[in-house]
C-alpha cells in the first residue's frame, strides 16, 4: 500500500545485533519520512544509560518489558507493555532497563 506502512515487531528478527551506547540493541528502520521522521522497532537486553542530552524527538510504545527513565532533578517514571512516553531532544536524563525491551518508535531527527 502507497503511503502506509506496517510496523511488525517481528522485523527484528533479522536486524542485526549492535552497540549503540551502552546498549547492545537491535533496529529495524520501518519507515523514512521528509523532515527527518523515522518510525520502527527496537530492542536491547538491560542496561543503564546516562544521556547528558537526548539527541532526537521520539515517542515510543513499549511492546515488551520495562523502562525507568530518571531526570537530574530527582523524579523518574517507569513504563510497561503497552504504554507510550516521549522524550523531548536535548534532555538530560538516565535510562533503565533491568531486562529485555522491545518497542515502537517515531524519531525526529533534527538539523542543528
């Protein structure tokens, strides 16, 4: 279909396992947009993670597993299956997972 595009968990079977961070993580890149929008699928085993500075725009929607992301002014919040969260470019913050997680994602890459 023109236009419309499928976001099937099972495109990570055959993405290949990288380090990205502190995280070795698998991403299947579903759909590229004009404005540097992408949307796909991602996964990674635990791992803790500090970003001095959130790079991209994402909104996310965790399939399986848990997030606890924690921001330098002491407050954190923990998502499960099924529920969406986004994270604004240029945040400071730390993220956890104690276990696998899969999600979708929408990015938003911007020019600097």
């Amino acid at each position: 279909m023109t236009g419309i595009t499928q976001l099937d968990p099972a495109a990570l079977h055959d993405a290949p396992l990288l380090q990205e961070g502190e995280a070795m993580s698998r991403t299947s890149e579903l759909a590229r947009f004009a404005d540097g929008l992408t949307a796909g699928v991602w996964s990674a085993d635990a791992f803790v993670e500090h970003l001095p500075s959130y790079p991209v725009d994402e909104v996310c929607v965790l399939i399986e597993g848990s997030v606890t992301l924690r921001t330098p002014d002491g407050a954190a919040a923990t998502f499960g299956p099924g529920e969406a969260f986004a994270i604004a470019r240029c945040t400071e913050c730390t993220w956890e997972q104690t276990g696998p997680v899969r999600k979708f994602y929408v990015i938003r890459e911007c020019e600097d």
